[in-house]
C-alpha cells in the first residue's frame, strides 16, 4: 500500500492504462470540460513487470523554469533506486530522461505541459516516470542488450507501489529545495549523474535547465 505524504493524491490505475495520459485528463485546465484533481494528483499503474507514476503540478514560474521539474524528478527516481537497491550499485541519468542502472536502461522520465510561450505560466505541468521492474515470463537473456530491469539487478521484493512511494518523497524533498534555494542543487546531481558528454566542458543553463556544452570555445545550449 502507498504511504505517499498528504500532499498527494493517488489515483490508482490498472495494467495497461497510461499514467501520463490520465495525469494529463486530470490536470486543471480552464474551460475544459472533464473535471480536474489539481496539483498533487498522482496516477500510478499496479503492475508486476512495470512501475508508471505520473504527478500534476500547477507551477507559478514560465514554461521555460517550469521545465526544471524533470531534473527533480530525475533525481528523486536515481535516490529512490539508490535507497532501494543493493548498496554501490550505479544509477546514472542520460539528456533525454533514460535512467540507467548498472550500465543498462531500466526506466525513463517524461514530461508534458499546458500550451504556453516560454514566457507565460503554464495552466499545468505533468512531469512522470517508468521503470521495468521485471522482464516478461520466458524472457532471454541478451535479446535486449542495453536494457536491464530491476529484478535482474538484485532488487529482491522491489514492487511497482515501493518505487513509486519512494519516488514521490524524494521528489517532494527535491521541490521544496527547489523552491527554498533555487534549482543549484538539483543542477549539480544531475551532472554528477549524466552519463552524457562526460569528460567535456558542460554545466546547466540556469535559466532554462538546458545542457551547456563548451568545444573549441564555442557555447551550445542543448533543450531540456
């Protein structure tokens, strides 16, 4: 059973469902006519071989800050497989949202917003996760190289509702830093993490949460 903080609203889903696309329904939009949940509705899918949260939020800054989210929530599904997981085992993030545990992707970040500019708050921002926790009955070793799953990491009694009870604190913990003291800190974890350009000149636009990558003195901001 979830033990989420009060700030969160679970919506429970069955296998199948999609849980961006219910955060998405359910995110308050003016005019619309479905009704809305508001910030903190967190829609969860119950299945054994995959874990997918997704959670609305009703941000006060532009889009283009707004954004920054996904870095939190990044850093809160690397903390939560970290706590979760045998001790020293790696979790490492890449640019586009593919989380990568022991040298293999096992989870991804998404992300999806209100239509706005770049300089207007938007209505809503759902900012989610997946994560395979397990391999199909009859799976093959080696048929998808790259990829790994939680079981075959030694995560023993690890279930979709743990990872995202454990993904939802840490990424509570990560916007109340955020809001306090600015987005420094979710920057550096982030790049401590990024597997991408490593070993080049890179940090984060602290105005929009884009990569900035420096080669030959040239400056290039790739978009979150």
């Amino acid at each position: 059973m979830l033990q989420l903080p009060s700030l969160f609203r679970p919506v429970p889903l069955r296998e199948g469902q999609d849980a961006m696309r219910a955060a998405v329904e359910l995110a308050p939009e003016e005019g619309a006519p479905a009704p809305s949940r508001g910030a903190g509705t967190l829609c969860f899918v119950r299945a054994a071989g995959r874990v997918e949260a997704a959670v609305v939020l009703e941000p006060d800054m532009p889009l283009r800050q707004a954004r920054i989210a996904r870095h939190v929530a990044a850093n809160a599904l690397a903390d939560a497989l970290v706590v979760l997981g045998p001790p020293e085992l790696p979790v490492e993030l890449r640019w586009d949202g593919t989380v990568v545990l022991n040298s293999g992707a096992v989870g991804r970040l998404h992300l999806a917003a209100a239509p706005a500019a770049e300089d207007e708050v938007p209505e809503w921002l759902v900012v989610g996760f997946t994560c395979r926790l397990a391999f199909p009955p009859g799976h093959e070793s080696g048929l998808l190289p790259g990829e790994t799953a939680l079981s075959e990491e030694g995560y023993e009694d690890v279930d979709a509702e743990a990872v995202t009870d454990a993904w939802a604190r840490h990424f509570l913990s990560g916007l109340d830093e955020w809001q306090a003291r600015g987005p420094d800190r979710a920057f550096r974890n982030l790049m401590a993490r990024l597997l991408d350009h490593a070993g080049e000149k890179r940090g984060i636009d602290p105005a929009t949460g884009g990569l900035v990558l420096e080669r030959d003195g040239v400056r290039e901001i790739f978009p979150l």
